[in-house]
C-alpha cells in the first residue's frame, strides 16, 4: 500500500532562507537570526509569533545551518518521559561530535516542573532549545529557561506574502501543485491570500482543496472568485479566547473608545465578535468603559451600555450585537471624563492609609437615651434646614484626617456643571469658615 502523499504545507515547507517569505523584522541582511542561520552559531531562542507564520521551519533551518540533530516535540502530547528520551539522543549524538536542537511547540502549554526538566541540559550545551508559543513568553515561559533565550518576534503574514507562497505551490512541479498546471488569475489568488488571514498554512491547506475543485477549460484546469469563495465561506479570523490576542483587542476596543474615535471601535467589536468572543463579556467591558471613561461627564452613557447588555440578554444575537454597536459609538462620541474613576482609586488608597478611624459623634446615629447621652448625633446640622439646602462649611471626613478633594470633575459634559456647582459649594464653605 502506498503511504498517503503529504499535506501541501508540509510539502512546501521552506529548505532554504532563500525560499523562505516574511519576517523581514528578524531575517533581514544583518539581522541576529539571519546571522545565525548563515555562520552556523547555535543559540537557545524562543519564536513567538501567531500560526502559520513559519517558527517550525525556521527551527528547522536554524538545525541544518550547522547539521545537528534535529528533535520535534509538541509540548500537547509530550512529557517529562519524552525530554528525558530526546536528552539521550542528544547524549549519544554529543559522543558523537554532532550537535542536537530540541524543538519544543506550543512551549506555553508546559507546566514550570515540565519546562525546568531540560534547564540543566540547556545550560550543559547537551542541546539547544528552540521553542515556539502563540503566547507571550514574558508570561508563559519560566523566567530561568526565559533568560537563556532570545525572543524572536514574528507577525502575521501580509497578502503580498502569501500570494508569493501560493504562487511557488502552483509552480513547483515537484513538491507542489505544479504537475496540474492549474490556472489562477492574480486578483483570485489575492482572495484567497485575504481569506487565509495571515496564516501561511492556512492559505496553503485552502489551495490543496481548491485544487480539487478545478474546473477544466480550454484543456487547463481553473481556480476562480467562485470556487475561492466557497472554501473560505465560514472561515473565522484569528483569535486565541484567553490569549495574547483576545487581551490585545479588547485593550485597543477600549482605547479606541476612550480615545473617541467610533470607527475603530466598531471595527475592533467587529473583529471580537466575528473571532467568537463571548457577546456578554463584551457588554459587561462596555459597561467598565461607560463608568471609567465617560462617568459623570454623561451618565446616558452608563443607561445606555446597561440598556445594550439587556438588549443582548433578551434578543441574542445578531440583534442584541446591534446594541452592542450603538453603546460603543455613543460611549467613543460622549464627552470624557475618569473623574470619579480616580477620585474612587485615591479614596481607596486613604482608606489603606489611614486605617479605621472613627465616625465624628455629630453624625452617629442616635436611636437610644443612651447613644444621645453619649453625644451622638449631638450638633448636626440638618442640609435642608439650611439656606440653598447646604450645611456651609461642615466637614464629613474623620477629625483625625486631613481635607480631601478626590473628586475633581473634568470641565466636559454634565461634568462642567457638576465642577461649577461644587466650586460655588466651596466658595461657601470658605465664607462660612472666616465667620467669627
């Protein structure tokens, strides 16, 4: 029986830098990983960087620059036992005088105990590490192993890229599609690089199964907008729930608004909920962002995202998305103001300070003979018995603490006003106080 004929990715996996398209940030002439690739210097790094953006064949061609040993691991399926087994090839290979990488996928997914196994062996120069992560190493690789390698960023394949890659699969007769001599105009093959979404792999995959469905014309075989279309129908970009890039867009989706700019935050909820981001994590964001940034400058703001995450409650989507939209243009156009998000922090911040201090006796409450006989509620000046239902020049904090103005209302909205009433307010509590 004849083995089955390997995926077309893994075919056309790069064997030289010269075949290899992208990352320019970290291969260009005179960067450190091309220098390494090119004199053949071995060093421990870590590739971070989405899927199919090319860290396994980089590790690969990092091994053949010096022809060591080369030993793959998913750290999904491999354990302490599998390290342990690969440190003895390398052994063995060391007696040998032949070097050994050990590549690690997916390192995020070890465990601290798991990661320290191969520290010794690292350190020894018994092998040399290469992990890849669709994670942020500062957070998901132990700090020692972390020190001991350099970080290569790597990004998301553009559609330049990737139509480069797709075009060398149709051309190459021997590892690629080249034998069928399948016809594909460039603005298809630009679809089809957009609809793979950055990912080398992906586009790859989507050529194999387009290539099946060729239609023969005029003796060749044809890929069209059609065909492209349907393969890609249904296709979800890129988003890890829980990862580096679901913080990362909820960050900006927040910054966006925060920054009053509407179309990048419509754009970035879009881009949350097309990636399957859970609808009611979005409303309950938006609403932090109703009473962070917008507050009091125009607390419609604070009704309407509450509004909006009912309306998803009770209508799903793609209803309830639309309230979604609406709450986070108002919010990204509404005034600003993180007034009493910061006056609540330094409040906050007081309580720590200065400990439990007591309530003024004035303002205790004083339900028996004997909390009156003790002074409770002794001297209180009741607001609405005073001019303009304000007790000028009372002072509600503990005795033992100083004055405090944690509130200071930004001159924007409602904001303004609220800021010119309480002015007013402390222009009477000065008057009050010069009084004899």
């Amino acid at each position: 029986m004849n083995a089955p004929m390997r995926p077309l990715a893994d075919r056309m996996r790069p064997r030289t830098l010269a075949e290899y398209v992208g990352q320019p940030q970290v291969l260009a002439p005179g960067k450190p990983l091309r220098q390494a690739i090119e004199t053949g210097r071995l060093h421990s790094m870590l590739f971070w960087g989405p899927p199919g953006t090319g860290k396994t064949t980089l590790a690969r061609l990092v091994a053949a620059s010096v022809e060591a040993q080369f030993i793959a691991l998913s750290a999904v399926m491999a354990g302490v036992k599998d390290i342990r087994a690969a440190v003895e090839q390398a052994r063995l290979a060391r007696e040998q005088g032949r070097a050994t990488v050990l590549f690690l996928d997916e390192v995020h997914r070890f465990n601290k105990a798991q990661q320290d196994t191969f520290l010794p062996y690292v350190e020894d120069g018994t092998l040399t590490f290469i992990g890849a992560t669709t994670e942020n190493p500062s957070f998901e690789v132990v700090s020692a192993l972390l020190s001991r390698a350099r970080v290569y960023v790597l990004k998301s394949l553009g559609t330049a890229d990737l139509v480069v890659m797709l075009r060398q699969a149709l051309d190459d007769a021997e590892r690629g599609l080249g034998d069928r001599r399948i016809v594909m105009d460039d603005a298809t093959l630009a679809l089809l690089a957009q609809a793979a979404d950055g990912d080398g792999r992906r586009a790859l995959n989507m050529l194999e199964i387009l290539a099946d469905l060729a239609v023969e014309q005029d003796g060749a075989l044809h890929i069209g907008r059609e065909q492209v279309a349907e393969v890609a129908a249904g296709g979800r970009r890129r988003f890890d729930k829980g990862g580096d890039q679901f913080y990362d867009q909820i960050s900006v989706l927040h910054k966006a608004v925060r920054g009053s700019d509407p179309d990048a935050a419509l754009y970035w909820l879009a881009r949350m909920l097309d990636g399957g981001c859970d609808p009611h994590y979005l409303a309950r964001r938006i609403l932090r962002m109703a009473y962070e940034d917008i507050g009091l400058a125009d607390p419609r703001g604070i009704s309407l995202a509450h509004d909006a995450w009912e309306a998803y409650e009770r209508q799903g989507s793609p209803e309830g998305e639309l309230a979604l939209a609406n709450a986070v243009v108002f919010l990204a156009v509404a005034a600003k103001s993180n007034a009493v998000y910061t006056a609540w922090g330094a409040a906050k911040a007081d309580v720590q300070a200065f400990g439990t201090l007591d309530v003024p006796a004035r303002f205790r409450n004083a339900p028996t003979k004997l909390m009156k006989s003790l002074g409770h509620g002794e001297g209180y000046r009741y607001a609405h018995d005073e001019p303009d239902a304000y007790a000028a020049g009372e002072r509600y904090l503990p005795d033992e603490m100083p004055d405090r103005r944690y509130y200071s209302p930004a001159p924007r909205g409602l904001e303004k006003q609220i800021g010119e009433a309480m002015d007013r307010r402390r222009s009477q509590d000065s008057d009050s106080r010069k009084k004899p």
